[in-house]
C-alpha cells in the first residue's frame, strides 16, 4: 500500500483542463526530476507568444520554459543565465541574449516572449517594458512532436536535466499563443486586466502532468 502511495505522490496527472485562475506551481527544492508536462495544442508553429511569471532567488543559471522537439530541443526556451545576467530566448536552438534588466531576486517577474517566422524577429517584454527586437532566423517553423516542460531544462527531447539548471521558486500564468500578441493584450497581460487566452497553452484549461515534487498553491496576496 505504502508502494502504491507513493507511485501516486510521484506522478500526478490532470486527466481534463483545469482552472488554475490565482493558483501557482510551486518547486520548493532542486532537483533533476521535479516537473511540470504541458499540454500543448498544434504541431506546427510559424511564429508564437510565450507569457509566463516567476519568482525565485536563485543565484545560478536556471530554466524559465522549456519546449523541445524532436529535430531540436530548445525549439523555444526561455533561460535565465546568472554568469552574463542575461535572459536568453532559445529559438530552434539559436540563443538570443538580453542583458540589462532588473531581475531582482524573490519578486515576482512577468515575461513574455514573441517569436515570428516571417520576419525572424524575437522581442521579450520583462515586467511590462518592451526589449529591442532582434533576429534570429526566417523561413523555418517550430514542427514535429512538442515537450513542454515546466522546471527542467530540456538538453534531449523530453530528457537531459540537469540539477544545477533547474528552477526552485513559484510559477504563474503560463501562457502560449500560436501567433505574436499585439503590445496591447502584452500589456493587458503584465498589469494582470482582460487578455485572450492562449490558443495553445491556456493558464485558465490546462492540462498538464505533475512529476516528483511540485506542490499547487494559491498565489501569494498581498493583505490590506
């Protein structure tokens, strides 16, 4: 029986979406094995929005979002690179480097990230600022079998972790659209008002799996 529980501990998975509307994922300890898998709609993607918040005070490289595929495994990656103080977007495996910004420690931090095919522009927006736009490449889409993961870093499609990449901390409003969201519903976003969900990954119906240690809470609130 003792077995059994701990079998269900493990792994936990959210057999239909759910609303998890003032709710957070919580990794309270660093590990190689502890994660969230998304659920994601579409397999071919010719540009994409990626909104997500996070709060944590590591002082080392660590993981943001991690989606793979099986041609490339940072097809989209967001990652936080504490040696340069740096954030970099990953897309198809090209890293962009975005330095400069405030990233303080045990504060929450919203981040959004447009990617588009056509033009090969990336653009990250970092606690409602918009970055400069810059190139990666055109003409190539994100296709084949997505992983989505939550916690980890992904070095091989859906595998490859690595301890001292992990995230520790809380996440929030993770978010994806399979086109680039207009600055206004960016912003909408960021200061937390009336935004179309993500047609690809929807915060309010999501379905996603829970491996080893991560906890779902209610965000923190500030108390009047």
């Amino acid at each position: 029986m003792k077995f059994l529980l701990a079998l269900v501990m493990l792994t936990v998975c959210a057999a239909s979406p759910q609303d998890l509307s003032g709710k957070m994922f919580t990794f309270p300890q660093e590990t190689n094995t502890a994660r969230v898998t998304l659920n994601a709609s579409g397999q071919d993607f010719t540009s994409a929005t990626v909104c997500h918040r996070s709060f944590t005070d590591l002082k080392r490289d660590h993981i943001l979002f991690s989606m793979s595929t099986p041609s490339n495994s940072n097809s989209f990656l967001i990652f936080w690179d504490e040696t340069n103080k740096e954030l970099e977007p990953h897309i198809r495996d090209k890293k962009l480097e975005y330095r400069g910004l405030d990233y303080k420690p045990n504060m929450w931090h919203s981040i959004c990230t447009t990617w588009d095919s056509t033009t090969g522009l990336v653009q990250m927006w970092f606690d409602g600022q918009p970055l400069i736009k810059k190139f990666s490449s055109t003409g190539s889409n994100i296709r084949g079998s997505n992983i989505i993961i939550l916690g980890q870093e992904q070095d091989s499609h859906g595998g490859g972790f690595d301890l001292k990449q992990s995230f520790v901390g809380m996440m929030s409003d993770v978010y994806m659209w399979d086109y680039v969201l207009s600055p206004c519903e960016i912003h909408n976003y960021m200061d937390d008002l009336s935004f179309t969900p993500g047609n690809v990954l929807n915060w309010r119906a999501l379905e996603f799996q829970i491996t080893d240690r991560v906890l779902i809470e209610d965000t923190l609130m500030t108390c009047h």
